[in-house]
C-alpha cells in the first residue's frame, strides 16, 4: 500500500468511513463523473408526518496531474413532511484539492463551499431542517445551505515497520455569516414584522491520529482518534451557542478471502457540556446534550462475478439520551447492494437497505425507514 493513499485517508477517514484497501476505497487512475438518486424515507409510531428526503447527488473527480486532483460535489434534494409540507432546493457546491508532495508523505488539501445552497427558509422549511439535522437518521442533505465555507488542512503517515503505517493531520473549517430563516410574524395583532437575522457559526479545529496495522496477507486493523474544538456561535452579534469539544474513535477492520472481503467498522463520539444563552448570561449547560454516539457498520461482498458483484450490509446505531429525561434512540438495519459493469468505463450501482429501532426523545416510539439508491459512474 502506497503511502500516499494512506495520508489520503487519514484525512478523510471522519466523513468517509473507510480506510486504505482497493475494495474500500479505490485508488483512482483515472478521473470520474457519478450521479444517481436516493430516497431516505423513514416514519415513527404515533407520529402522523416525519421528514423524508429524495437527493439526486453529483460528484466528480478530476487528475490535475499525478500528484493533484481536484473534486466537486453537489446534492439538490426535496424533502417533506407531507404533501402540503415540502420544498426543493439545491445544497451548497464544494470544490476540494489535494495535492500529495514529500516522496508521498504530505497530503495538503484546501477546500471551498460555495454558497449556491438554499437559505432564508420560511417557518415550515425549518421545522423540515431541524428534523433532518438528527445526526442518528443520516440524511444526505441534513442543511441545505450554509453560506461560505473555508477548509484548509494536513495530513502526514510514516511507515514504522512492515507492518505498521502511522499518521497524524489537521483541519481548520472557516465558516462565513449567512441568513438561514426569514419568516413574517405578528400578523394576528396588526403589527406585521419580518424575521431575518444573520448567523454567523463558530469555526472548527481538528486534530487526529491513526494507525494502519497489517495482520497478515488477507487481514487489516485500523484506528483513527480525533478531537475537535469549536468556536461560539453569534446571532446578529451576540453569543448564541457554543457546541462542546467532541472527541471520536473510529476502528476498522478488513478480511479478504477468495473473491469476497468484509468490511466492519466501528465509531464512538462523545461531546462535552455546550455553553448556551439563558437569559442574559452565556453558561455552561447544567445536564448535558452532548450525548455519545455509537455507530457499527459492516459490508460483505459475497459474490464477484463477471461484470458486476453483490454486497450484503448491515448496522447499528446507537446514541445515548440528549437530556436528564430522555432515553437512547437505538436503531438496525441491513440491506442489498449490486454493482453492475455496463459498459467497460460506465458502472450502474444500487442499494437498498430497511431500518426499525426504537426512538426515546419524546416518549418510547417504533422507528421504522427505507434506504435506497440508484446511480452510474462513469470513469475517463
């Protein structure tokens, strides 16, 4: 494994999830175009309308030269409640870099969020958006628009032994003042007035370590810590909120045999207190809403055929309660996947996936969703 690749994933391993092996994440050759759609549908007991979404996300990859490439990616989506309560909007365009220099070594990666994503919502888009925002659901398009966005950052791996590779990197997120609710309010006695205040979110620092250990020919262990620190948040230039540092624990682990592999991957993330707003002072939080959260995945690629495979996934989630009265949300789910070789460059990939637990946050509720995805890829 080249240690470029390794430096790659150290990176990006928080919002990825993989680490470095061809079946998991493919060592590009060559540049690429990928587009599909995908519904997350998910319904809880005793509740008439939940948020659902359907996305139709973009992503390219262009060389630049063998050592720098450049990416972009965009995701309009709809998302609704019901049929009276639903909108469509596009989400903000992020355009990244990286470059490989040091015989390999160093990663340096700049990225950019162009704010092309839908803001000022009404009332109602907002309401849509909080729900969404619930990290256990995993919408694809949680916020639509964000304003600006900077991101700037590192990577570096040393191969200690044979079988051991070590890493460690950095990022800053930049995040620019935007308007995310306008509404009218006061209508009802005479006095019509416009919401619309500036927000302006605080940045984000990361800092992380990891190590790539080979336990024989077939097998691989990976673990990836990171700590991130965020700065307070402002509304129309008065502290707000100020989100707790959060710390998180990722472990990989691959085994190939034959022609299938499978894949497990586990991560931890614990937040500390959040400082908010009461009243006229900005403190810390009594009870803590930083709840812990823990995420298990796993896939296996069962069978790899003459143009195409098919994988089987599964996973767990499970995130402990946000208040002193709440319960854990505790959700399963697993499903079916097929990649299919239409032709030699052009790729058609599809999943779907089904979802029941049990949500605590307002009561004890059944939890029940549908994933599914239907897309092409076509390399050049």
């Amino acid at each position: 494994m080249k240690l470029k690749w390794m430096i790659c994933i150290l990176f990006f391993s928080r919002v990825m999830h993989v680490w470095a092996q061809e079946e998991v994440l493919p060592i590009h050759r060559r540049g690429y175009m990928q587009a599909g759609i995908k519904i997350q549908y998910w319904q809880q007991e005793r509740v008439p309308y939940t948020s659902n979404q359907i996305v139709m996300p973009f992503s390219a990859l262009l060389l630049l030269s063998e050592n720098i490439s450049m990416s972009i990616s965009h995701n309009p989506a709809y998302s609704w409640k019901n049929v009276d309560e639903g909108f469509f909007g596009f989400s903000d365009t992020w355009i990244q870099i990286n470059s490989i220099l040091w015989q390999e070594r160093l990663m340096l990666n700049f990225g950019l969020g162009l704010p092309t994503g839908k803001t000022r919502l009404d009332s109602t888009q907002f309401a849509i958006t909080k729900e969404l925002s619930q990290s256990i659901y995993r919408y694809h398009v949680p916020l639509y628009g964000q304003g600006l966005t900077g991101r700037l950052g590192f990577a570096m791996a040393f191969k200690v032994a044979a079988p051991l590779i070590v890493g460690f990197g950095g990022q800053f997120l930049y995040r620019a003042p935007f308007h995310p609710v306008q509404y009218i309010y006061g209508q009802s006695v005479g006095l019509e007035k416009i919401y619309d205040k500036q927000f302006n979110p605080g940045e984000e620092l990361s800092a992380n370590a990891g190590l790539d250990l080979k336990l024989g020919e077939e097998m691989k262990l990976m673990l990836d810590i990171i700590y991130t620190h965020y700065w307070t948040d402002y509304l129309d230039n008065q502290v707000v909120f100020g989100a707790g540092d959060r710390i998180s624990v990722n472990l990989g682990y691959f085994y190939r045999f034959a022609n299938q592999y499978v894949w497990a991957y586990l991560a931890y993330r614990q937040r500390d207190k959040n400082s908010v707003l009461q009243g006229v002072s900005f403190m810390e939080e009594e009870i803590s809403t930083g709840t812990y959260q823990l995420d298990f995945d796993i896939a296996w690629r069962a069978m790899r055929m003459r143009g195409g495979e098919i994988l089987f996934y599964g996973e767990a989630r499970y995130y402990g309660p946000e208040t002193g009265d709440d319960g854990p949300t505790h959700i399963y789910g697993g499903g079916l996947g097929v990649i299919y070789d239409i032709m030699e460059r052009l790729k058609l990939e599809g999943q779907i996936r089904g979802f029941g637990g049990v949500s605590q946050s307002v009561g004890e509720r059944v939890v029940l969703g549908i994933y599914s995805y239907l897309g092409l890829k076509y390399e050049f």
